[in-house]
C-alpha cells in the first residue's frame, strides 16, 4: 500500500446502519497504520429510546450526535494530515441527513439554525469510501449483530435510510468517491474480498468509481 498510503491520509468509509462501514474502516485503519476517528453511538444515551420512539427521541438524538461530531473533527483539525493517517467513519456534512430524515419542522428549522452556527469546516477526505446494501441486507444484518440497543430499529427506518444516502452520494462531490456494493461484499471475513478491494482503492484514480461482486 505504499503508493496508495502516500496519496490517501484521509480515508473515511461511509454508509447506512448495518452496511459495515466501521468494521472496514478499523481493518482499513489497521492496513495503513492510521489512526481511527469513528462514530461513538454507544456513548448517546438517547438512541436506543429514539429506536422505540423516534418521534419523541429524535432532537435530544440528533443533537447529542451533532456535538459529538463536533468534538471529534476539532481533534481532526489539529492533527498534521502529512504526518498522521486518519481513517474515520463519518462525514460531519452528511449529518443534516438524519435530521431530515428524523425530525419534525420545528425541530428541524431548530437543528438547521445550530448547525449552521456551530459545525465547523471539516477537512475533505483524500478519498470516500461509500459502502451501499439494499434494505433488507441491512435488516438481516443488523438482526444477525444482535446489538440490544439497535432491536427497536425498523426495516421502514433501513429503508428509507438506505434511500437518504443513495440521494445524497448521487450528488456528493466533495472528494474523490469509490461506491461500493456491500450486497456481495464481504471484506471482513473474507480475506479474498478485502484484497479485491484494497486492490481498487490503491488503483483509484478518478473522481467516482464503482465496485461490485457478482453473487
């Protein structure tokens, strides 16, 4: 990964709940010998109850990530990107994403005004890696991990999720993007996947770029 390693110090590996964007990123962490910057959920007090009712969790959810965010690229930001590699699974733009999907007008136009006043200008990514499943491999998924605090999570939320990201990464030009179907995709347990893939990434060259495994 030599050459790969000195063009991309800033991985970040993006996707829906259950696609296995974090498990890539700590492996993809480990190959560079980067350092890892990853989403904390089991820090937020308020998800699994948004889980059970969303209506009535989703802010107190959504602003508890927002800050969270926050405090993690602050760290980012003062890290030396010539010196330190950095493998996150998280983009803080896409955050606005949740809180559209989640929460009502009011709270919304409340979100928006916080966001807009407090996120701060995070640095692009030297590469994006989007991990995408159809819905219902995120639900079996997400059954198969068995975590407690995701059993209230539903395959309506999954799907509309999964709907959310594939929007916004259709128009996401930010950094350089390699769209990955996760379907077939199983860079984890199978140490012939992960070499495939580790393999596109060192070769990537263009703006956006597709991955796939036939079945």
């Amino acid at each position: 990964m030599s050459g790969a390693a000195a063009r991309l110090r800033h991985i970040v590996v993006e996707g829906p709940i259950g696609v296995g964007k974090t498990s890539l990123a700590r492996r993809l962490g480990a190959t560079f010998g980067a350092q890892l910057l990853l989403e904390q959920p089991q820090a937020n007090p308020f998800l699994e109850r948004f889980y059970r009712e969303p209506a009535r969790h989703a802010l107190a959810t959504q602003m508890f990530f927002l800050f969270q965010r926050i405090h993690q690229l602050a760290e980012l930001r003062q890290l030396d990107l010539f010196r330190t590699h950095v493998v996150g699974d998280f983009l803080l733009d896409k955050d606005p994403l949740f809180a559209r999907l989640t929460l009502a007008d009011d709270e919304l136009r409340l979100y928006e005004q916080l966001y807009a006043q407090l996120a701060p200008s995070a640095p692009a990514p030297d590469l994006v890696i989007y991990l995408q499943a159809p819905a219902q491999t995120l639900v079996e998924r997400v059954a198969r991990r068995g975590l407690p605090a995701e059993a209230g999570i539903s395959a309506d939320y999954l799907r509309r999720l999964a709907d959310s990201y594939a929007d916004y990464f259709h128009h996401y030009d930010a950094a350089p993007l390699l769209v990955v179907n996760a379907e077939h995709l199983n860079p984890i347990e199978r140490e012939e996947d992960y070499a495939l893939l580790v393999s596109h990434v060192e070769k990537m060259r263009g703006r956006r770029e597709y991955f796939s495994l036939a079945a």
